[in-house]
C-alpha cells in the first residue's frame, strides 16, 4: 500500500462504542437525534424500521441520509413526474436514467454521454472559493462515478447586487476556485451564467454541471452484486470534514481525550481528484471493478447503502479499516464525513492484485473494508463488533416522503397586476435616435448583460483541445470523437425573475432558452439535467413554486420531446424569511453529427443577409430592462413551444445543409443584446432596418429591440443560401423577416432610427463592467 | 471505431504521414497531474511523427528521437510549478539525454517550461502572473529564433498566436542572466503587444545554449488543428514547432 | 529598518493538499525522517522607523484581517525581527 | 511531537507580486504603517521523535533542495519547534 502520509493511525482508540447488542439492551438511552436534524416522527420511524433503538452508528447514517439534501423527502413527490410524463421516443436514447447518480444518453456509434448539474450553494456563501472548488470536483464525481471520462465543465452562477460590498469577495473567491478547480483537472470550461441580483446577497447560488463521455461497454453502475466480492474505499483519507453537528454523538465520545475540532469548510485537491480520474479510467479500462460509487453528500453512509441496497442487497464492512486524516474521528463521524477525493469500489477476488497495481501505479491510498453478502443487510463492524445492522434500503430509499403543504401564494395577484409598461419606472422611455442608442449601450453593459469575460479568462477553454465552442458563444460544444467529429453540445438556463413572477411558465422558459441555445449552435437537443434551486419548502409559498416549476418544466420536456436524466434539489436558499427567487437551472445537451458544423453567433461575411426569425410582441415584465429600471411584476413572456420546436429545426437543418453562417437567439435583452453580441462576436458590423417588423408585428422600435419575446433568433445567411432558407421558412410557415446585411468595413452597428453605434465604444462599455467592480 | 485513449495513450500516426516522417519518434511525458499530454500527442501525430507515451517513473527513454513535457499542474503545483515533477526518474534521463553529444531535443510547454527551469536546464523561473490571476487567451508571439530544434520551420521575426493559460508564467531571472540571454540570441519567443503576466523583457520562451532545449508558457499544442484553437489569426500556428523538430530529426538521420 | 513578521498556517483540522504533496515526495528524495508537512505563509512587513504598540496591533489586525483567512487559517506568530 | 520549521522567502532582488499585491490593499483598510510587505512560505515539518542532529541536516537538506528554488528564494531560517 502506498503511504503518501506516514501519520501513525493504527493506535486502537477508546470510544464508548455502541453495539447493536448494546442498543437492544438499552432501549432508554436518549439519543441526540434532533441536534442531528432528525424530526420526531422520523426517529420513530428508524426505531420502527429497527425493531430497537438505533445505535449511534446507526443514527449518524439515517440522519444524514434521510437529511433534505439526500433523501429530497419535500420534493420526491413532485419530481417523480419528470419519471412519468415521458413518452417511448423520449426514452429511446436514454441508456440510463432518474435515480443513478448521472444519466446516460446514447449519441450512437457506440458512444454515450452523461451529465448532470448539482449545487454547491451554503458553501459558497461560507468559503466562496474552497465552497465553488469542491462544487466542481463533486459533480466531476458523480461523472466518473458512471465510467465515463469527464470532457468538460460548466457554472452558472447567481450572485448579489453587483455593487454591494460583500459580492466581490464572493466573486472573486467563487470563481477563483471553480477555475483553481476545474484547470487543475483538465476539463475545458464551455459555459455558464452569471446574474447579478440582491435576491442572492446572502444566498449566492453556485452550481456546477460536468459532461462525460465513454463507450457503451463501460457504463458502471453503483451497485454491489456478486457475494464474496470486495469493498474497496480509495482516495483521500476520510477527516472529520462536513460533519459539524455531529460532535453532539455524546455515546461515542472519548474516554480519554476530546476530540480535536472538525473542520468549518471543506478544502479540495484537485491533484488528487485528478489522479483519481486518470485511476478510475485505468480500473475501467481493465473492467477491474464491478460496481463504483464516489462520496459525495453523506459520504461512507450514502456510498455503502446505495451500493447494497442497489445490488444483491448486503454488504459487510469494518469501519477501523477506513484510512483517517484525523484519528479522533468517532464512528458516527467516520460514516457522516464528507471528506473530498474518494470513491468506493467493488472488486472480484481475481481483480484485486490488478486493482492495488493500478492504485499502486497513481500512488492512490487504498483500503479493502469487507465484502458483498446475500442477506440483505447492510452490517458495519468496529474491531469486529456490530455497530450497524439495518436493512440498506431503509437507509438509501425508504426515506420519509413529505407530501408538504403549497398555496399560491396571496400577493401573487398584485405581483402579476402590476405591468412595466405604464408603472413609474417606465417614465421617460426612449425613442429619440440618441437616447436609443444610449439605452443600447446601457442594456450592454448593465451588470446581467456585460461581458462575462472577466470571469471566463480564468477558465481554461482549450485543455483536451476538443472544445469546438465555448464563451461566447450560445453552447458549449465538445467533440467527443476525433475520426466522425461527433459532439455535444450544452447550455444552461434559468430566470428568477421570470419563475417569481409566474413559477411554472418560468420555469418552461428556462427550458426553452436552453434549448433554444443548443439548437441555435446546430445541435439536436436530447436530454436535460437539472437544479433546482429555492428558499424552504417548510413555507407553502416557497412549495408552490417548487410545484409549479416542477409541473412545468416536466410538461414542457413532453412537448419538446426531451426527458430529464437527472439532476439535484436545492432548498432553504433564504436568508431569514426571504427565499431568493425561484431559481430552476436547467442544461440542455444536444448532439452534433459533425462539430464542424456548429454555428457561432458572430457575423463575419460582409454583404451576408441577417434574418429575424419570429415575431416580437410588446414583453417587457421581468425583462432587463424593467430590471434596470428596478421594476419587477406583471406576467413573463409567453410560452410556445411549438415555436420553439419549429425554430429549433430550422435552425439544425440549416446548420446541417450550410445555411447559415451565424446564429444568435434571442433572450435577456432582446434584440438590442442580441445584435450587438453578433456584432461584438468577431468585431464585424451591421446595417438593420426594423421597419417590416414594425409593421407587421405592431410594435415600436423600443420595443422591437427591448421586447424578451422567446422563440426569435437572428441569423446570418450567405447570399448564394437565401433563398433555400427562405423557402425553408415560408414551408414551415415560420416568421422570418430581412432586416439587414453584414457590414465588416464600417466596423458600426447601423440601425434606422438609432443613432449610430461603433464597435469601439459598444466594446468598451461591454467589456468595462466586471473589471470596475472586480478589478 | 476509435477507443478513448487514456492519458498519455499514444494512437500511431496518422494513414497519410510520409514514411520517413512516421519514422521519427516523439516521446510525450506524463506526470500526475499532467493535463495537456493528449494535446501534445495530437500535435506530433498531426506533425506526421508516431507519438510515444512516456511515464514520469520510467527509468529509460526508449528510442526516442525528442521529448516534449507538456503543461498541467504536476502534483497540483502546490510547492512550486514543476518543483516534484524535475525528481521524476525520467526527467534524470532527459537530463542525460539532451546534455550528452546527441542532443536531444526537448520542448517544454507551459508546466513542461516550469519543470525545465526547475531542473536548471533553462536559466531563471518562473514567478506569479503579475496580476495575480490564472489567465487563459490568444496570445501573439514572435519568433525570435528560428534555428533551434522546435523552430526551424518558422522564418525569424515570424509572429504567431497560439493559446496561453497559466498562473505563474511571469518568467524572471537576474539582470546577467537575461542580458546574456539576449546577447546568445536564447530569448526564442517574446510576447507582442500585450505583456499578459509581467515577464521579463516580454520573454515568453528560451533556449539552452544548444538550442536543442526550448522552453516557453505559451501552447502551441493547442493551436494545430483548424476550428480548436485561437480565433484571431490562422489556428494551426503551432503545428510549426513539431514539423520543425521533424525536420531536424530527419535531417540529422540522412 | 525593523520588520513585522506574520506566520499562518492552515488550521490542523483543514485538510492541507500541499503539505501532503510534499510529504509524498521527501521520501523519494531520501528525506524520511518527517511524517508529516503542512504549508503556510510566511509575510514580512516593512516598517519605516520604530515599531510602536500601535503600530504592531496594526499588523495583529492586518494579520487576522487580510493576511490571513480566518474560516480555514490560523495566525500563529507575529513578532518584530530588527533588520 | 517537535517540528521542525523552515521559512523561504522570495530573494530581495526578486518582485513579488503577491507581496505588492497586499501592500497595495493594506491602507485601504487602514494599515497604513507598513511600507513593503513580502510573502514567503512557512513549512512545518513533523517529526516522530527527537530531532537529532541527522534529522536536523536533512531538514536543511531538503529546504536548499525541494522546498526552496534558489533562483528565486532564500531558505531564512531552519529551528526546532517543540510542541
Ligand atoms: N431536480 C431533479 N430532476 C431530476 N432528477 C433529480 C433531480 N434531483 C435529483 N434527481 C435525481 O435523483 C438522484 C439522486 O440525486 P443526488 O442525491 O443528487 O445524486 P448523488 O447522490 O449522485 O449526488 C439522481 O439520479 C438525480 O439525478
Ligand atoms: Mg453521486
């Protein structure tokens, strides 16, 4: 075995061990099950499930594992709909789905794709740059976890007013970590958000998506089948890391000497994840391992009553053999830790040389802790006493379920009645030439609408050298096979303001920008992965929204034809009484026959036709600009996802068939942010005229450049493809209006009835932003 | 169908390399913590040459005709970029390998340039970017050398953008150092127009002496192929480094 | 000119990522005699004429403020070092 | 258990942008008394037993060899700390 550290841990300790044995013989001894968050109802369910009073072991494991964040027991019973509103064709390509700890979808020729996003919210607020750090190199876990070899990274974040004092520190130390992070394993970071809103002061929301690709063959399961097989626990050293509250396991407490303080916040080792990666990729490249789970979320807990209760459903295992940073951890801790950087595996006896050669080669710690049995119990010994004896299951997957009370709540009538238009805020709106203009360049360089690229210089875009696409570009696209140029591409989505002002159609917007981004780069979408993020489910108001987020974004995935692979829950995202908005981010994964074909979003051909695709009515509730008016209510826009479909496909064949150079949708900021985004793309300039669209939409020019109409894009289609692409419009009976030309000489951004913008000064006022806060 | 290549798997060169070409060998080192080996091994097959994985461990080179350490953060870069790394067994026998009368060409990339430094193979080290950040864009360079090993191929005074991404590429050394540097003519890349972490006389890149040892943070690794690599410019303005060190390899075998 | 030395040190509990590189590569170097390694930080502050007391709380605020990260570090010195 | 600990710190000659870094931030939170600030790095190297005079050569050792680049850093100081 390899010592990487020589700390002396094989001291026998003296804990006040309690057996099972002890436990059925002292049924009164009171227990700290509510310091450990357990309800009352819940500890005597454990005792029921028991036939006994649990152990201290035993109550460390199901307090964490029946915690919200593992067991989702306030929105179980609403997220079993992304289960069961999906159709035979939406399953066709899903290799593995809901419940494993990444989804897997087939991009044919034999390869698969797995992804999923996850939050690392409270965390972040705490340490932002350990917090972000270990939010990357957890859901890189959870991508290894399924046998692929993760391809790439994304962060969509949401911080707090841009010009508050503590919002620095939190960007500079999120970012700084996810890039600390996510460089220093190798992974390409191919997108993100970043919004700015004081709803999120004390609640920053960091989430973090990984992309993984593999061939079908090598799809791993967290399962532990096969008696007689071997539990293997390899990585990191378990230390007493997120387990906080659990020094309140007074029965286990030393004799002796105190324990020594646990850590607040967990420090990650991108290095060692990084070996670790490389490790499990060798294990499945040998198949020397027959079940894999990484730690995560409960830690020791999670990974073996998963395993177990996934497999042939037993599992023994001795807890002393676990290989500690901290040797006064108790058991009760031990099983609780979070400690980073470590997997559990199961190995047939044949494999194990094979399997320490491999850990020997990466210099990666190990230790063997027992082995798969037939009984359907899950048994944890200490020094070869039972200190658990539960049926995994119990632990795993028979949580409690709260079917929790949700009303809509009373002041969301007055919320939607109080429209933009009209409302104070939407005094003195411009429609003079000059103040058009300034209002342009205020839109593009408003905190949510400027550059992002302080933010993405820190990210390494090119490791791998199969990033296709990235910043800024609408997807993230990665080529998964170098010979077919077969890819995928990626883009997540969401809007608080919108899911407050109406959760369940904002969260079918979030959906539909997604997937909107992912065809706007020319890929088909195929499937969509998650997080959602709200205040406490404990508030009907805060449950409604969850319910209605969730309701909406499972039937929108019905109409558009995409299942949910998985995902993650974040609740009590509030700070006193005050939830954040309603934040439901949602990735959307397409697939790219050829990634040659991908489409940016930048002009670049002079003299090339630009498109408006879709019709623009007056939506400006919730929009950017009423947001830097400081105005929010009335109705988001309107859904239609039959557009949305219909524009989808337009857009793939014509990046199929070479049809368009460029493509842009449209989003936050409308049509002002989208042209000048296209414009700033490459440095090359427009000519537009708005005036058909006016006309036929009944709209003014304010609005025909503020509006946040969904299902638009704009694209820039050759001279010689025209009229093919207007053919293929006018046969699909889809809008499509000509509203100007690419212009790369004058390097302006000309629109009738806006005074003329250069792309100096359009740059400058874009770029300027996150360097004036953030240095 | 192709198999996903573990890091450091090298795949042969490519069908339409020229024999002689797919002759010459290419060793690619892998450290932990290694991240652009993949890249480099695309780059020498790209280049027409058959890339060979080398493991930090090994205890011989084989029959490699040159070396290139590519970047990453070798064992995380915790104590200093490549300062574990240069212990590495092998890196004794590349050592040997470019200082005996063959000379071995070797290319450090990035954390390869760091290990370099570290090993005194190349003067001076590498500090923090001056701005303190981990910085990721296209980069202009010049060639200012173009009779070393890995730059034959590029006329001098050449400017080419190639990707940088480090954290501490702000390259120092004392005063002597650099003005001797200069006047051996070893200064082989400067950044142009923009300085992005604060090195020395805007040095992006040096050679030994021989020129067979070339060092530099930018990475050409990352620009060889069209549609991955910088948008400004031509994207395959690296590719120069591993056709150049082929030509000489072939050169000197004829 | 006399300087104001500050030592931090991640705090004992906190995993030090660091460190435990170092520790894995002494031995292969034949430095054997040491089980484990941590890695702080180490700053020199200037001062242009005397240390006061006023002077040194400063750098005692500075110290637990700026220079250090109090969530995961500790300040474990701060004294005067004369030039 | 005795540590040994080993200071490094960036050679007088040498910028270091860290340390300017800070000194720039120091009067903006009021530390307005230091007139440079340079970091280096403090390790703190345990030893299982006494510290013998081998031990304490080897520690030396190691801060000239891996701990310290002397291109750019001095090793300023090598003691025993007892715990
Ligand atoms: N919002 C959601 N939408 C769809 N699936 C979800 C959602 N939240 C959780 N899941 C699924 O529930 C399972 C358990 O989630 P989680 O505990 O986050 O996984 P892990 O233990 O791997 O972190 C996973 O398969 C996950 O994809
Ligand atoms: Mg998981």
């Amino acid at each position: 075995m390899t010592e990487t550290s020589a700390g002396s841990i094989t001291e026998t300790k003296k804990f006040n061990i309690d057996t099972v044995e002890n436990a059925a013989k002292t049924p009164d001894t009171e227990l700290p099950w509510a310091e450990l968050g357990l309800k009352q109802n819940e500890f005597d369910e454990v005792v029921t499930v028991l036939g006994r009073r649990p152990t201290g072991a035993e109550l460390a494991m199901y307090s964490v594992m029946w915690s919200e964040h593992c067991s989702y027991k306030s929105s179980k019973n609403h997220l079993r709909q992304f289960g069961e509103k999906v159709t035979d064709e939406m399953k066709k390509d899903m290799l593995v789905g809901i419940g494993e700890n990444a989804g897997v979808t087939n991009l044919g020729d034999g390869w698969a794709v797995t992804f999923k996003i996850e939050s690392h919210n409270s965390p972040s607020f705490v340490e932002p740059y350990q917090g972000a750090a270990t939010g990357i190199g957890g859901i890189v876990r959870d991508i290894i976890s399924m046998g692929a070899r993760p391809v790439a990274v994304m962060d969509p974040l949401r911080f707090g007013a841009i010009d508050h004092p503590d919002t620095a520190r939190v960007m500079h130390g999120a970012v700084a970590g996810i890039g600390g992070y996510g460089n220093s394993l190798g992974l390409p970071n191919i997108g993100g958000e970043m919004v700015f809103d004081s709803v999120y002061q004390g609640n920053p929301l960091v989430n973090a998506l990984a992309v993984g690709v593999m061939r079908h063959e090598d799809i791993r399961l967290a399962n532990a089948s096969g008696k007689g097989n071997k539990v293997v626990l390899f990585g990191a050293r378990t230390g007493g890391d997120g387990i906080g509250g659990a020094s309140v396991l007074a029965s286990e407490s030393f004799d002796d000497t105190k324990p020594s303080k646990r850590p607040a916040v967990q420090v990650g080792d991108p290095f060692a994840e990084k070996v670790l990666i490389e490790c499990c990729l060798e294990l499945f490249k040998g198949s020397l391992v027959e079940g894999i789970q990484d730690l995560g979320a409960a830690g020791i807990s999670c990974a073996t009553s998963e395993l177990a209760s996934n497999g042939d459903g037993g599992m023994e295992v001795e807890l002393t053999s676990v290989l500690l940073r901290d040797p006064t951890l108790t058991p009760g801790e031990i099983l609780m830790s979070e400690s980073q950087e470590r997997m559990m595996a199961v190995v047939t006896p044949e494999n194990v040389a094979a399997f320490e050669a491999v850990m020997d080669k990466w210099a990666v710690e190990y230790s063997w802790l027992g082995e798969v049995t037939d009984t359907g119990r899950l048994i944890i010994t200490w020094e070869g006493e039972v200190i658990v004896d539960v049926d995994p299951r119990t632990v795993a997957h028979d949580g409690p379920v709260y079917d929790r009370p949700y009303a809509r709540p009373e002041w969301q009538d007055a919320v939607q009645a109080d429209a933009f238009t009209g409302s104070v805020q939407d005094a003195g709106r411009p429609s003079a030439p000059a103040d058009l203009a300034a209002a342009v360049t205020e839109l593009i360089s408003s905190p949510n609408m400027c550059s992002k690229s302080w933010i993405t210089k820190q990210y390494d875009r090119y490791v791998g050298g199969n990033t296709a696409m990235a910043f800024p570009d609408d997807a993230g696209v990665v080529r998964v096979d170098e010979e077919t140029g077969l890819g995928v591409a990626l883009a997540t989505d969401a809007n608080g303001r919108y899911t407050y002002l109406d959760p369940y159609h904002g969260a079918q917007l979030a959906l539909a920008e997604a997937y909107r981004n992912v065809a706007t780069s020319g890929a088909v979408p195929m499937a969509v992965s998650d997080c959602l993020n709200f205040g406490s489910p404990e508030d009907p108001a805060v449950m409604w929204q969850l319910a209605e987020a969730i309701r909406g974004l499972s039937d929108a995935c019905m109409v558009l034809g995409i299942p949910v692979t998985g995902g993650n829950v974040s609740l009590y995202n509030q700070t006193g009484t005050t939830p954040i908005h309603p934040s439901p981010v949602v990735a959307v994964l397409g697939k790219l026959d050829d990634v040659a074909r991908r489409t940016p979003s930048g002009w670049r051909e002079d003299g090339q036709a630009i498109y408006l695709l879709g019709t623009t009515a007056a939506e400006l509730d919730g929009s950017e600009w009423s947001n830097m008016r400081g105005h929010l209510g009335g109705l988001p826009p309107k859904v239609d996802l039959a557009a949305e479909r219909a524009l989808g496909e337009i857009l793939i064949n014509a990046s199929r068939d070479g049809m368009v150079d460029s493509a842009h949708d449209l989003s936050e900021g409308g049509l002002a942010a989208a042209l000048v985004e296209s414009a700033l793309r490459y440095g090359v300039g427009a000519r537009i005229a708005l005036q058909d669209v006016l006309d036929r939409d009944g709209v003014d020019l304010f609005t025909a450049l503020f509006s946040e109409t969904q299902g638009r894009a704009v694209v820039a289609v050759p001279r010689s493809e025209e009229i093919r692409f207007t053919d293929m419009c006018t046969a699909r009976g889809f809008a499509h209006t000509r509203i100007g030309v690419v212009d790369a000489e004058g390097g302006t951004l000309e629109i009738n009835g806006v005074e003329t913008l250069s792309l100096e000064a359009l740059r400058e006022a874009h770029e300027a932003t996150l360097p004036k806060y953030f240095g | 169908m192709t198999e996903l290549p573990l890091i450091g798997e090298a795949t042969a060169a490519g069908a339409g390399a020229e024999r002689s070409l797919a002759g010459a060998k290419i060793g690619v080192v892998t450290f932990p913590g290694t991240l652009d080996d993949r890249d480099a091994v695309r780059a020498v097959r790209l280049a027409g040459a058959t890339p060979v994985a080398l493991w930090h461990a090994d205890t011989t080179l084989g029959d490699v005709d040159a070396v290139v350490i590519p970047g990453g953060f070798s064992y995380g870069d915790y104590l200093r970029a490549g300062a574990i790394a240069r212990f590495a067994p092998l890196m004794s026998r590349i050592i040997d390998a470019a200082n005996s009368d063959a000379k071995l060409p070797v290319l450090g990339i990035c954390n390869g340039f760091q290990i370099l430094t570290e090993s005194h193979m190349l003067p001076g080290s590498m500090i923090k970017n001056d701005q303190l950040k981990f910085m990721c864009r296209d980069q202009l360079l010049r060639v200012e050398n173009n009779t070393t090993s890995w730059t034959g191929d590029y006329a001098a005074g050449q400017e080419i953008t190639v990707p940088l991404k480090n954290q501490d590429g702000q390259y120092i050394a004392d005063e002597k150092t650099l003005d001797a540097l200069e006047a051996e003519g070893r200064v082989v890349f400067r950044y142009v127009g923009f300085n992005p972490n604060g090195s020395r006389r805007d040095i992006a890149g040096i050679a030994n002496a021989a020129g067979n040892v070339v060092g530099l943070m930018p990475h050409p690794e990352h620009a060889v192929e069209a549609g991955f690599g910088p948008e400004i410019g031509s994207d395959t303005e690296g590719l120069g480094f591993f056709t150049s060190v082929l030509n000489k390899i072939v050169g000197d075998n004829k | 000119m006399p300087r104001i030395v500050v030592d931090v040190m991640p705090k004992p509990e906190i995993l030090d990522p660091q460190g435990k590189a170092i520790v894995g590569a002494l031995p292969r170097l034949g430095f054997t005699a040491f089980s484990s390694v941590r890695q702080g930080k180490r700053f020199e502050l200037t001062v242009d004429g005397e240390v006061t007391e006023e002077i040194l709380a400063q750098a005692r605020n500075a110290a637990e403020t700026l220079l250090s990260n109090p969530v995961i570090e500790d300040v474990v010195n701060v004294e005067v070092v004369e030039a």
